[in-house]
C-alpha cells in the first residue's frame, strides 16, 4: 500500500476508534466504576498513525466528560470524511495518470 492509501487508511480506522470510545462513554457514563476510553495515536514514519485505546490515570466527573464526548463524536466525523475524501483523490489521481500513460 503506498503512503496516500495506509495515511488515508489509519486516518479512517483513528477515526473509528475514537467514535467508538466516545460512543461508549457516553452510554456508560452514569454506570457504577466505568472509567472513560480515550484513543491514543502514535505516529508511524511516512505511513500514517498506530491508534489504541486507552483509559486515563486520571477519573473525571461523567457529566463534565460527556460533552467531550459529544464534541470528539463531531469533530471526528470530519476525520473520517477527510480521509475518504483523501482516498477519492487519490484514485482519480491514479486514474488521470493511467489516462496519460495509455
């Protein structure tokens, strides 16, 4: 997979991720001993990010943490909408090129 497509592609699967940890926290946030999920990302060299979950050392009031929650589920809709509007690119990219080429 060259560089665009795995950039492009950890995008998406940071993006899912983190949807799914807020997703989560908010449906578990008045629950007994739930601690929040956080996503982590890590840079990989020219290939996008590594993303994993995490719960933080740190315990926050639910409901002050739910709006983080909700604002992380929207902004990181944009995230994933930038990421397949990068793969689109990417292919009609290629596809322009085989047109010169043929």
């Amino acid at each position: 997979m060259n560089s665009i497509s795995s950039v492009a592609v950890s995008g998406i699967h940071t993006a899912l991720l983190a949807l799914t940890a807020a997703a989560n926290n908010v449906a578990n946030a008045q629950t007994p001993g739930f601690r929040r999920q956080v996503v982590l990302a890590q840079e990989r060299s020219g290939s996008g990010v590594k993303a994993f979950v995490a719960q933080p050392q740190a315990i926050h009031e639910p409901t002050a943490a739910i709006a983080d929650d909700i604002v992380q589920q929207m902004s990181t809709g944009y995230l994933y909408k930038v990421n397949v509007l990068m793969l689109r690119t990417e292919q009609k990219m290629l596809g322009s090129l085989l047109d010169i080429q043929a």
